[in-house]
C-alpha cells in the first residue's frame, strides 16, 4: 500500500515533533495543524525554523531554500529529514551551526 506524499509529510512533522518532545523540548508540536500556522511544519522550537523531509530521496539545498523564504529572516532556518529505517539527521547552513556550537561551548564554560 503506498501512502501519498502529502499524508507522509503529516506524519514526518508528527515524527519530528515528537523526536523533539522525547528530547525535553516539550511545546514541540506540528505547525500546520495549529491555527493555520503557514509555513513552518513544526513549532515549539524558540529561534528555529523548521522545514520537514520525509522522503528516501530529498533535495537538501532545495528544502533549506525553501525554509530560508519561508522564514523571512527571523529563525534560524533547518532543514529535519530522514529516509525509512534511519534516524532523524538535521541540515542547516554552517554560520548557524558555528553560532550555536559557540553558544553552547560558552555556556560549558561557564560552569
């Protein structure tokens, strides 16, 4: 039985999420389904903008494009994806990376 490619989206963001909320980030939820919420697949995550793939063959450039428009410039746009029977990865352009790595080695420091 195949499934179609919106319904896999659904369940993709619904996947996502709940990896979220399993990992204590606990407002995570689908963005679509909520008050008409356009553009970003999951919500909860403070500053992040997040685009869903779940699909065996994506795009990343395309995708992290798309979550860049879609974000207007005001998160930290990522792009959250998986192929069947593989973890969750998360791509996002290397300045945001660097930003948050920085963030984080200055808060181990500080304890």
């Amino acid at each position: 039985m195949t499934i179609n490619s919106k319904e896999k989206g659904k369940r993709g963001e619904r996947e996502f999420a709940l990896l979220c909320r399993d990992n204590g980030i606990k407002k995570a939820r689908r963005g679509q389904q909520y008050s008409g919420i356009e553009g970003r697949d999951v919500v909860g995550l403070q500053g992040i903008h997040v685009e869903v793939k779940r699909a065996e063959r994506i795009n990343v450039e395309k995708a992290l494009k798309q979550a860049e428009k879609d974000n207007q410039g005001e998160d930290m746009p990522i792009v959250a994806h998986r192929r069947n029977r593989e973890e969750w990865k998360v791509t996002m352009r290397a300045t945001d990376w660097l930003k948050l790595y920085k963030h984080w080695i200055e808060g181990r420091d500080a304890q």
